[in-house]
C-alpha cells in the first residue's frame, strides 16, 4: 500500500473551510466527514483533514496557534507547470483566501513557487518544478 498523508487543521468554520478547499480542488469525502471534521482529498495519497476546535482538543491538549500570528508547519502541493501555480493562487483569491503570504519563488526556467493561506491563516505553498530537476539530473550550479 502507497503511504498517505493526513493533514489535520484546526478550523473556526468548518463550512467556511469545505467550501474553499473545494474552491481549490480538493474533495470533500463524506465517509468521513460530519459536524465537527471534513476529509478532504487532493489526491489518492494526500488529505486534508479539516477539525473544528473542539475536535482538535480531542487528539492534544496544547493550545490551537494562531495561524494569523504565527507559523508552526508551511504545507506545499506540487503542480504540473509555472501556469498551474498561478491558477491555483488565484482560485484561493477567489475563494477567500489570501495570495502571497510568503515570498514568490522563481528560479527560472526549473522552479516556480506561490503561495496563499486559507481562511484560518494555514499557509500553502504551490510549487512547480522541472521534472529534470525533482529527478536529480539537472546540473549543481542550476539547484536551489
């Protein structure tokens, strides 16, 4: 079996947050969804599990960050060109979230990397890299 990821994020409005994940392009999979969490999925092997705070309390008793104050975890999802990362970013726009709350990323012609945040402040990073360059075959002076 392929390993996944599960990604768990402390949201204020549950809602709210479905409804911009679906704006970006993740699936909202009600097996596994109710009240108080959503499963959503980007792909066969990444999730996004959307928890209310009351939720949340039930996996850890340490206090729920800010996400507008402060960074615990910078989450990054891979596209298939420069012009992907730019839809993406927009489609956040869009959706309620804000573009660019870290610096943009442009090495040229093997690498390219937005970014937004969520509603709650969560910060995604949009990236696209030469396939040349993921596979290791691009030359030393070129990598980041």
């Amino acid at each position: 079996m392929a390993k996944m990821i599960f990604v768990n994020l402390p949201v204020t409005d549950l809602d709210r947050s479905k409804a911009f994940y679906e704006a970006v392009g993740a699936a909202n999979n009600p097996a596994f969804t109710d009240e108080t969490a959503a499963c959503m999925v980007f792909t066969d092997s990444i999730y996004a599990m959307l928890l209310t705070h009351e939720k949340w309390a039930q996996f850890t008793s340490k206090t729920i960050a800010d996400a507008h104050q402060s960074a615990q975890v910078l989450l990054c999802l891979t596209m298939n060109s420069r012009e992907e990362v730019d839809e993406q970013v927009t489609k956040a726009v869009v959706a309620g979230g804000k573009a660019d709350p870290t610096p943009t990323q442009d090495h040229g012609g093997f690498m390219y990397g937005r970014s937004f945040e969520d509603p709650d402040g969560h910060i995604w990073e949009i990236m696209w890299m030469d396939p040349a360059a993921a596979s290791g075959d691009m030359p030393a002076e070129t990598a980041v």
